[in-house]
C-alpha cells in the first residue's frame, strides 16, 4: 500500500518545521497523531432499532472499516435505558487508513462545508 500524502507532507516538512520553531532536538520530540476514532451516539435507537443499521452502515463507507457497536454500560430510567442496549457505534483508525480518512477529511470534505 503507498503511504498517503498527508502522512510523507508530515514526514518531509511538518516535523522538521515544528522541530525548528519549537527548538526541539530530537525528531521523535514533535507531536504526532496515533489514532483517530469517530463514534456516533444514538439516542433514537431506543425506538427504532433499525437507525443502528443505518449508522453501521454509514460509518463503514465513511471509514472502510467495520464499527464497533457500543452498549450502555449502566440502566438510565430518565433515558428509558438499560444496561447492555445498543447506544452507537465507533471506529478507531490507525496507521495508513488514518492518515488517508484525515487527508479526505481536510482536502475533501471540510472544504465543502
């Protein structure tokens, strides 16, 4: 798999500019970003319980990685909520499918908004 853009324009000039506008001395001293993880919570899919399929479903095309569905880890009776039901789902991204879902984040879709 070919590295991402954004992943060689950190490598190649991020790091070496934040290195001298910070003083730092070693290269492993400048930030870096190890995961991205996007969730969606779902208060609707008390009622309805096919919205979870829908937010699967989307979060997997957004990402091109299949979502974690979360559960309530305690009963809320002002909710209608009880522990162990479906509540969202989440994804968390490293390394190269990262750097890629962050450059089609920045260059394609934020733009648009």
């Amino acid at each position: 798999m070919m590295a991402s853009r954004l992943k060689e324009k950190y490598q190649q000039e991020v790091v070496t500019a934040l290195q001298k506008e910070f003083n730092y001395v070693n290269p492993m001293q400048v930030p870096k970003v190890h995961k991205v993880v996007i969730n969606i919570g779902m208060g609707e899919v008390i009622q309805n319980v096919k919205a979870m399929d829908a937010a699967v479903t989307d979060l997997s095309t957004i990402t091109g990685q299949r979502p974690v569905i979360t559960r309530a880890k305690r009963s809320v009776a002002a909710f209608k909520l009880r522990e162990g039901m479906q509540i969202g789902c989440m994804v968390t991204l490293r390394g190269d499918r990262m750097y890629q879902f962050l450059d089609k984040l920045m260059n394609v879709a934020l733009p648009r908004l």
